[in-house]
C-alpha cells in the first residue's frame, strides 16, 4: 500500500511539473552590447599594423582560420590590445552609406538560435566573463529548456540601425534572422506567443523590430516584452567613451587604445544621448571654453577630434532617436531597472584635454544608464498603455542579470506573464 501511494503522488508530481513546463510560452533572449561570443577571420585582404599582429596573435585558431575576438583575454595586453582595435573597427564608407568590417577581416556570431553564446563571453573563463548563466539557470528551474522553448538570439553587437532611407545591412539582417526565429519558436510551441527578454542595447532592437513590423504580426507572435536596463534615451556614460576612450571596468587596459575602435562602433552612436529625451538645456559635457548639452552631439563629436562621425550622426542616427519613444503600443511591456546607483550625469574636463579623464558628476541610474534615460518609456505612458516598470534599488546595469532579488522579480514576471491568459495586446 505504502509503494502504491509513494507511486500515485510520484505521478502526479511528474504529470504537474509536465503541465508547468508544457504551459510555458517559449522564450527569447536578446543581449546588450558584448553580451555574446565573437569570432573572426583574416583573409588575404588583412594588412595588420605591426608584425606582431601578423604571426602572433591571435594563437588558437581553427581549421578554418577562424579565432574568438570577443572575448579574449590576450587583449588586456598592450600589443594585442592594438591588434585588437584595429580587427574591432567599423569604417563607415559614405558613398555606400553602410558600415562595414577592416577590410580582410571577417566575424561572425555563434549558435544563433540557442544561450550557448551567452552565457560566457568565453567558456573557458567561467566564472570571470559569465553573463546570462545565472539567468538562465533560473529559467530552467521554472522549466525552461535551451533549444526547445528557450532560445538566445546574439548578434554583432558593434553594429547598429539607421533611419529609414539609410543602409544598415548587417542590424538589418539580424532583425530578420530574429523575426524568423520568433516565428519558429512560436511554431515549434504549439502556436503559443513568445516572451522577449533583452537586456541593454538588445531593447532597442526589439523596439524598432516592433516598429518596423506589422501590429497584427506583433500580436501575433509576441505575448510580451520585458526590457532589462534598456537605454532607451542613450547615455552620458556613451559620451565618455567617445571623448577618452572606456575600459568598462577592465583593468590593466588603455582607455585610449581602445577608444578609436569604440569611435567606429555603429551601435556606440545609437547610444549617445538623445536630444528627444534629455533636456536640451543640461550640460552633460563642460570644458573651459564649451558646454554641450545632447543638443550639441555634432559639435561635441567634433571637437573631440571625430569629426567623421558628424555625418553618420546625424543624418543616420538623429532621426532614428528622434522616433524612439513614439512608436505605437503593439505589445505589452515590462520595464526592469537598477536605481540608486551611482551614475554619470556630467563630465568636467577642466582643462578641455579629452585624451585625460574628466572629473564625474554623478545623478541616478543603474551605474551605466541615466534614471531619464531608463524612465523615457514611463514618461510617455499614453503612447505605452500596456507598460509595468519595476525598480530594483542598488541593483547596478549589468548586476540585474546577476542579482538574487532580481533574478526572482524577473523570473517572477515571466511566470506571471505564462500565467495570465488574459495578457495579450488589445487590437
């Protein structure tokens, strides 16, 4: 009797954690910048800059020639920092009005489609570069699984997109490959809707693959959004790393050796401050002789010595951030923020030497993104009627990916969101 009851709850624990896992809507997740694996290639076009970039590094390579560029540690070194800026940098070719790699280099992203790339920026450096692993790992507590209904989509983070009427090859790809797999996630789930998790940078390109496509596809296919820290007005923090490079906390490593790639990224313009959300009338940038305030982007990027950058600026990126927080209400969204934080709001350069770092003045945030900046979809709340945003005191940019108390309002969302029949998008 006691082996027939131990097997009758036995079953229906394995019957009730089959109907929990079977109810759960698949689920997408869509990192920040850096927030996935890289890898490229040097082809015969590949002119390196010294000899050591030539026969030294990288040193592991496979059979096709093909190395992990993001990320290495052989980077924090000098030399191979040089290296590394160089096979790191976009060129933005004017006639073709397109970004595009150093030429003889070539990248890629890995296992698009599953988490794999995202968990580590590199596998054998656990425990020093893990990223979405602890959320992940909670996911599948609640019964997610990589691959049946839990999937990553990483990109090439140094892209970007441009406003309409302008190239963007490679962000516009990856917004089909992601509307594809959207698609098939949901096909492959019994037709259930998918949840969107991104984090930082990857909340923009939900937002404009939410734009760019049909409301009766987005409610179709997507049953929410849940952005994590997204920046959606930019950042001052991005400022910094135009004018004197950005280590982001990485020790041992010149911020102006890095800076010159950062410069080139696509994705880095995307995150400058918009006029449309910071007040036009506050100073983000105060030199001797010049304040800039997010009105004033084109001529911050040239007195910093970018002039090159003035005209992607503004005829690719101005207009793109000027839309960016009045596209229609197509999806439920819940917005997930660090604040109290400690983060840039103005930077003093006292004696207008943007190659030195600028004293700090510091205002709210999650560390890296402004609180107006995290907030701009809450102050539009009637173009966003379906908008929920969580605030998580202390809780730093990228420590809401890692944090216990976030990890559970996270996980407690989606699991209200595959709970609630009734959270679908009005037409």
């Amino acid at each position: 009797m006691k082996v027939l009851i131990i097997f009758i709850i036995s079953t229906m624990l394995s019957t009730n954690c089959q109907a929990i896992t079977t109810n759960l809507n698949p689920l997408i997740l869509i990192p920040g910048a850096g927030g996935n694996q890289l890898e490229a290639r040097l082809t015969s076009k590949y002119k390196p800059t010294s000899l050591l970039c030539n026969k030294l590094y990288p040193l592991n390579k496979d059979s096709e020639g093909w190395f992990r560029i993001w990320f290495d540690p052989s980077i924090l070194l000098a030399p191979f920092t040089k290296c590394f800026n160089q096979r790191m940098k976009l060129y933005y070719q004017t006639q073709l009005d397109d970004y595009y790699n150093d030429p003889g280099v070539e990248t890629r992203i890995t296992h698009f489609g599953s988490t794999k790339s995202l968990l580590y920026l590199n596998p054998y450096l656990q425990k020093i570069t893990a990223y979405m692993e602890p959320l992940v790992k909670a996911l599948e507590e609640i019964g997610y699984r990589d691959g049946a209904n839990l999937f990553g989509a990483p990109y090439d983070f140094r892209y970007g997109l441009a406003a309409e009427g302008h190239q963007s090859h490679v962000g516009s790809k990856y917004l089909e490959d992601l509307k594809e797999l959207i698609e098939s996630a949901s096909n492959s789930n019994g037709g259930k809707p998918v949840i969107l998790v991104s984090h930082s940078l990857g909340g923009l390109y939900v937002q404009q693959l939410l734009v760019r496509n049909p409301k009766c596809w987005s409610q179709k296919y997507i049953k929410h959004f849940i952005a994590l820290a997204s920046p959606w007005g930019g950042t001052v923090m991005q400022m910094l790393t135009f004018a004197s490079g950005n280590t982001l906390g990485v020790p041992l490593v010149n911020p102006l050796l890095v800076r010159e790639e950062q410069r080139s990224s696509e994705s880095n313009m995307w995150l400058l401050p918009s006029p449309k959300v910071f007040n036009t009338k506050s100073p983000l940038v105060v030199t001797p002789n010049v304040t800039y305030s997010a009105h004033d982007i084109a001529e911050f990027l040239k007195d910093i010595g970018f002039p090159e950058g003035v005209l992607p600026y503004t005829s690719r990126i101005l207009p793109l951030v000027e839309n960016l927080v009045t596209s229609t209400d197509q999806v439920p969204i819940t917005c997930v923020i660090g604040c109290g934080v400690k983060t840039p709001e103005t930077l003093l350069y006292a004696d207008g030497d943007f190659d030195k770092s600028p004293e700090i003045v510091y205002g709210d945030g999650d560390g890296t993104v402004n609180m107006i900046s995290l907030l701009s979809f809450e102050s539009n709340k009637s173009t966003y009627q379906h908008l929920k945003v969580i605030k998580l005191q202390g809780v730093s940019h990228t420590g809401i990916l890692k944090d216990e108390i976030a990890l559970e309002k996270i996980v407690e969302e989606i699991s209200f969101i595959n709970s609630d029949i009734s959270l679908v998008s009005k037409a």
